[in-house]
C-alpha cells in the first residue's frame, strides 16, 4: 500500500479508501445487497492486513448500522491511532425545520449520533454528506467549526456538490476564521468525467483532496457488459438511475478497459482504478468480496503509460448530470429531497 497527504490537513491516508455503504442491516435501508455484520467484519479485516487505513461510512448507510458494523470492526482489529474514520451528515428534515432546530444543533446532534454508532470520540473527517439549501451556509460552516473546535472532529470535507458551493463556503469559513472543507467526495470514474470540468481544477489549485465514490460505476468498469450481472446490479435502482441512460456510450470504455486489462493480464478493476489513480487522492472503493478489496489494493502499483491513459479516455463524451447531482439544484430541492426522521433515510437517492 502507498499513502499520501489528504489537501490541506495533517492526515495521512492509503491510497484506496474502503467505501463502507455495502455494510449494514438490509432491513434497515435501501440495499438489500448489503452484507451482515460477520462478513463485513471479515471485509474490513481484510483490508487492514493488505495496508488499508482510511474508512468511509455514514449516518445514512442502513440507518447507522454500517457505522456501528465499522465502527466495531476498527476497534477489534487495529489501533485508532491508525486508521482515519470518515463519516457523514444528513441536511436538516423537514421536521427540524418546523421544530425550529437550528443547522448548528442540527449539526451537533448528527454527529453525537455517529460518534456513538461508531463508539468513537472523534472521527478523523467529517463530511457534509450533500448540500442543504433549507439551512444557511453560515449555519453549516459554523456548526462545523464548532465540532472541530470541540474535539468531535479533526477535519470536514464535503460530497455532491459543485465547485462553486465548496468555494463559496472555504470563502465564508476563510472569511470568519472557520475551518475550511479539506477534501470532496464526488461523482468520478472513467465513464463519468464531468468533474474535470470545474472541480478538479479547482481542488488542485487550492489541494483539496479528490476522494471520489463511485470509483468504478457501481461495477460497471470491473466486468464486460455481457458477462451478467451481480445482485448489486440487479437491486440497485439507484445505480441504475446513474448510468442506465449512457450505457451505449459507456461500453466503448468498458470494452477498452477490458481490452488493456487482457493485455496487461490484470483485472479491470486494476486498470479502472489505476487509472483514477493518476488524477485523484483516494477513491473511496467499496467491497462487499474479498476480491474486491484485493483487486483495489493491487490497482495501487499498477503503471499505466500516457499513450494506455489516452486509450481508455479518447471515447469519453460528456453526459448529463446524475444521481444527487442532478437534484443539487435550488429549483429542484424541496422535490428530490424527501427525509424521514425516524430512519434518516433518502427517498430521492444517495451515495
């Protein structure tokens, strides 16, 4: 495993992230496909053992049982000194709204919340799962300053945003002395390159680490299009919803990636991340086999020249906007956006 610096923060982070939304009761969230607590376990552990140190869950992911599933896991199998624990947080319901909570006590509830799921004191990042905009951006940067302040968090990142919001709000939090956003979590994978257009060079100007998910298009870029599907590829209407609608123009690049995969005999996993290797921090790759984490951790020493790069990016054309994306807009807000208090669960979709 290699490791590097995460943008602006003292962190220092493996090169694959281990994306933990497949980890969680199924009777609890959107995903039936995901594992129970012993294989998860099994998972994480394994991913330890091959040098993986960075974790990826959320307050969302099957009600909070993925957090409590990691959260576990971290503590029987390594030191918390050597792993960095990412989470997320939930906009403000509708509910709260109403109740008059405010984004600052909706912020401290959300991640007491976590901090207890994980059975933690603090995580290493914390991150503003998808933008809010029932609640002020001050309200946000501040209610994120103060857990910074308090010991809850080391850093904040953010997901599904675009670059003008995470500017706008390291402006404000530059402005008021607050902590500022250190890292993004967004949409990025050989089939969907739309954050080369704006945010990647935005991050690299000011180094804010690029941790995207999606990595490899929910499996999309790890098999032939005609080599079936797996029950993630089956369930997951969600993935669906991402990547049904170009599936024609994605299996160009699928069928090149397999291409190069053949001739390096490697796996196209290996070259799909290789390949995001070369533009971002940390992808976060999520695994619900234990092959799926090998085959990460393996992409990690894979060599890709310019003219194999050049291979599997010249078919890209650019695509819509979609998943959370495509609802990040302030017309469309109070549609795509449905909470429920009681499980905190997205009805319009999520990462």
């Amino acid at each position: 495993m290699r490791f590097t610096r995460l943008g602006n923060s003292e962190l220092e982070v493996s090169r694959i992230c281990m994306g933990c939304m497949g980890f969680g009761d199924a009777g609890k969230g959107q995903h039936g496909w995901t594992l129970d607590e012993e294989h998860s376990r099994g998972i994480i552990k394994k991913g330890l053992e091959l040098g993986v140190n960075f974790y990826d869950t959320a307050i969302a992911y099957q009600s909070g049982t993925s957090e409590q599933y990691v959260g576990r896991a971290l503590r029987d199998y390594a030191k918390r000194e050597d792993v960095v624990v990412a989470t997320k947080f939930l906009p403000r319901t509708p509910e709260e709204i109403e109740k008059g909570i405010t984004g600052q006590q909706h912020i401290e509830n959300m991640i007491n919340t976590s901090l207890k799921n994980l059975g933690m004191d603090y995580v290493d990042l914390y991150i503003y799962h998808m933008w809010d905009w029932n609640t002020d951006i001050y309200d946000v940067m501040d209610g994120l300053n103060r857990i910074v302040k308090a010991g809850k968090t080391r850093y904040i990142g953010i997901s599904n945003c675009f670059a003008w919001q995470i500017a706008k709000a390291n402006a404000l939090a530059e402005k008021e002395g607050f902590a500022k956003f250190v890292s993004i979590q967004g949409h990025y994978n050989l089939i969907f390159r739309e954050e080369e257009r704006e945010m990647v060079p935005y991050c690299e100007e000011e180094n804010i680490a690029l941790t995207p998910y999606s990595a490899l298009a929910s499996g999309r870029l790890s098999r032939k299009p005609d080599e079936g599907n797996t029950k993630r590829a089956v369930e997951d209407a969600y993935a669906k919803f991402k990547y049904d609608a170009t599936a024609t123009q994605d299996s160009v690049i699928i069928n090149r990636v397999a291409e190069l995969a053949e001739k390096k005999n490697v796996t196209m996993t290996e070259v799909s991340l290789a390949w995001l290797l070369t533009k971002v921090t940390s992808p976060v790759v999520g695994a619900t086999k234990m092959h799926h984490i090998e085959g990460a951790v393996s992409a990690v020493d894979l060599e890709l020249t310019d003219e194999e790069r050049s291979f599997l990016e010249e078919p890209y054309v650019p695509h819509p906007l979609a998943g959370v994306m495509a609802q990040n807009k302030r017309s469309d807000a109070s549609k795509k956006h449905v909470w429920t208090t009681g499980t905190q669960k997205i009805m319009g979709g999520a990462k």
